[in-house]
C-alpha cells in the first residue's frame, strides 16, 4: 500500500517504477510498447516516461479481464431465459 501511495503520487513514472509496481518484466514492458498496447513517453529518444492512469488503462483493460465462473453462468443463464422469451 506505501508503495502505490508513493506512485501515485509522482506524475511520471519510470520503467523501473511500472516493473515494481506491475510485477511485470521490463522486456514484456518494452514489447506492450512496441506493440502499441501500452502508452508512454520517450525524452530525447531515451529515457521513458509513463502516467499512472495509462498504466492504469492497459492493466485494467477488457482485454486483460477474465470473467469468474459464476459471471459466466449468469451471463449464460441470462441468454437463456431471454432467447425462452423470444420462443
């Protein structure tokens, strides 16, 4: 908790930062970058920056979202009972 608290509190973070604070690698980092899928900021064409809410996005992006089981029944159930509306 200190930590994020720390975080969210600098306007930019770095590389190292996002690694300590994500748990991911710095080469999944760099290939999410070049992949377009996670924004950042690049000073003098080396040292890169991020904003917390982008790292907030990418992380809690739909794509990244893996629905529990009983969402998934629910959802189920929910087709069901309106395609029986339907017949």
């Amino acid at each position: 908790l200190k930590k994020k608290i720390i975080f969210e509190n600098k306007p930019f973070l770095t590389i190292d930062d996002v690694v300590e604070l994500t748990g991911l690698k710095k080469s999944s980092l760099y290939n999410y970058m070049n992949q377009g899928l996670l924004s950042f900021y690049k000073i003098n064409n080396k040292k890169v920056f991020f904003k917390m809410d982008d790292i907030s996005n990418f992380i809690f992006n739909k794509k990244n979202y893996y629905k529990s089981k009983t969402e998934m029944r629910q959802e189920a159930l929910n087709e069901y009972l309106q395609l029986d509306k339907i017949v």
